[in-house]
C-alpha cells in the first residue's frame, strides 16, 4: 500500500514540476484562461506534494528506526529505536487517509462563489412562508461563516415569505459547502394559515448555482437588450424617481439540446444602475454556465448509486418535520432532533456529514 501510494504520488510530483514551469511560460501567461486554471492546478498539487514529502520521510524514519532495532546490539539503543517505532507507526495511517482525501479529484466549482435561488413549491401560501423560513436559514448559516449575502431579486408571498427569491453569496470554498443544499425541502407542520389545527406537508425548491468567471462562457454582449425602470419598495427619496432598475433579455442557443431560449433577467439589488447591470451580467453568465455545466452533472449522476451533491433539483432531499421537532435528509439516513436551532442557521453538522459521505463515495470510484 505505501509503495503504491507513493508512485501515485510521484506522478502528480512531476506533473508539480511540469506546471511550475508552465506558468512562468510568457505563452501561458498571455492565455488568461489557461494561466487561471493552471495556477490552481499548482495551488492544489502544492498541499498535496509537501504531504508527499512528509509521508515519506516519516517511512524513511521508521524504515531506519526498524533497520536499528534489527541490528544494533546496544541495548539502551535498541530502546530508543522501539520508542521512536512506537510514536511514528501511529502516525502513518492517519496520514495516508489524510492523502487519499487529497488525492481525489477536486470538483473545479468548489471555490467559487454562488448564486442560490429558492421557490414555494405545494403548498401555496405556506410554502412561499417556508421559503422564506429557508432564507434566513441560510442567511444566518452565512453570517456564521462570514460569507456575505445580496438578495438580486424576489416576489413576496402574500401571507408572507417569498414565492421566488433570488440571491448570492460571496465568500471561500461557498459552492463547495453549499452544494448540498440542490433539490427539495419538504416541511411538515400546522401552517399559520389553517384554522383546524391539522399538519400540511408542503415544499420549496433550492438551486445551488456556482458563480461563472468571465471567461467560463461566451455571451455576445451586442445582442442583449436592456430596459430600465423604477425600482419599487422601501428605499429612500430616489425609489420611483429614477429608473435604477435593470431588465435584460438575451436569446442564447443551448449547445446540448439546440434549442434558443429567451432569456429575461430583472435586477433592482442596488440604487446605482451600472452595478445592477454588472450584477445582472453576472447573473446571466451564471444561468448559462449552469445549463451548460448540467451534462457533466447528469454524468456523474449516471454513474453514481447514490447521489449526495449531483445537482439533481427536483429530488427531495430534507424533511423538516415541526410537531416532532426532526430533521431528516433523505440521501444519507441523517436525522436530528435539534429543528429550532438547524432553522437559525446551524446546518454545519448536516453538511459535515453529507460531506462525509461524498467523500467515501468518490474513494471508492478512484480506487483508494
């Protein structure tokens, strides 16, 4: 096992080497989008060769350890050889299940920042009330992690809640944490619409999507067409008075499917009406990026048994159930009895766990 481990980890050392080379090439550098992604290849290799490095001196130092107790006939040396086995053999298997994490294949998205989008789902009033009880979830989840939240656009719900609520989140490694949130929420409970007293089951549905960088797609600038208007609500002397609000629409041909789908995108999220267009550009290489990245989603669902973090949104996911004060996410038999505080952002343990299981997972495809 440690032989193998470590020609597996001599071949990413020189392939380390390679790109350290690679980018300081002026032709590479020039190339902004092979250079970006060549930097974090050496960024990741960097962690996983430096462990390389340590894995291996601490078998050379048990190798030498060994070789003194099998021929040194002193014996005051011969216990200071099997006190230093005694502290380093410990150490390796922790070390090895530390690499075999490392090694495997990072998902390209992780770092980036997202955009996440929550509907009502069945359920009416109740369930716009729950997707908007989802939204503070996450926004106090957020404050914990010391991301930062934007809310780009929503529509109430008439009792309360949102229908439909659009926002992002900004921060480090948000999509790879976040991921896991794809699909549908079910909540069980007595709406604060029923008047009989009975539990209704309804639902809302979450989309994780990671944030495009400029070069992730190609978008012709030229043919979106923009609109301005008033931006409604609470806000200041300004609301109504000037037309801060953006509205683009752009028709974009899906390669997977060949089909030319109208886009319309609105953005009220600030008073100043470039960044409301900056941050509706975003919003639209975000949409396209995420179409487009959905066959490589619908691969690795394809191969998988289980899916934890495939993107598939409209499996159901998580249970919240109130009278019994559970939750329950569906894809790794976890459940909890702590709602009140998981509703006020502490869904840490849940995704740890989701986390987990992802990673046994992709061992056992990379043959680890």
């Amino acid at each position: 096992m440690n032989n193998t481990l470590l020609q597996r980890l001599d071949g990413l050392t020189s392939r380390f080497e390679e790109i350290k080379t690679l980018i300081s090439d002026p032709a590479v550098v020039a190339d902004m989008k092979r250079f970006v992604k060549l930097n974090k290849e050496y960024s990741d290799l960097e962690r996983i060769v430096a462990q390389r490095n340590a894995y291996a001196r601490l078998l050379q130092e048990i190798a030498d350890a060994r070789e003194l107790l099998d021929h040194e006939q002193d014996a005051d040396m011969r216990e200071m050889a099997k006190a230093e086995l005694d502290d380093l053999l410990p150490k390796v298997e922790p070390m090895e299940e530390e690499i075999k994490l490392m090694l495997i294949p990072a998902d390209p998205e992780d770092n980036k920042n997202v955009i996440m989008e929550i509907r009502g789902g069945t359920g009416g009033d109740e369930a716009a009330i729950f997707a908007g009880d989802l939204f503070r979830m996450y926004s106090k989840y957020c404050e914990t992690k010391g991301w930062k939240t934007a809310v780009s656009s929503y529509t109430e719900g008439t009792a309360g809640g949102y229908k439909e609520i659009i926002f992002s989140v900004t921060g480090e490694k948000v999509y790879g944490t976040l991921k896991y949130e794809s699909g549908v929420h079910r909540v069980q409970r007595v709406p604060a619409t029923e008047t009989q007293g009975r539990v209704h089951t309804s639902a809302a549905s979450v989309a994780v999507l990671p944030e495009a960088e400029a070069f992730d797609v190609e978008i012709n600038e030229g043919e979106i067409k923009w609109d301005t208007f008033r931006s409604g609500g609470a806000g200041g002397q300004n609301v109504n008075k000037v037309e801060s609000g953006v509205r683009l629409r752009y028709v974009w041909k899906n390669p997977v499917t060949g089909v030319a789908e109208d886009i319309l995108i609105e953005c009220t999220e600030t008073r100043d009406q470039p960044k409301n267009k900056e941050r509706a550009l975003a919003r639209l290489r975000s949409f396209i990026y995420d179409k487009e990245h959905q066959k490589y989603l619908d691969d690795i669902a394809s191969r998988r048994k289980t899916m934890v973090s495939t993107g598939d949104r409209s499996a159901k996911i998580r249970t919240y159930n109130y009278p019994q004060g559970r939750i329950t996410d569906h894809r790794i038999n976890y459940t909890i009895y702590n709602l009140s505080a998981f509703m006020d952002g502490d869904i840490q343990d849940c995704i740890d766990h989701l986390i987990v299981a992802e990673n046994a997972e992709r061992m056992k495809e990379s043959e680890l």
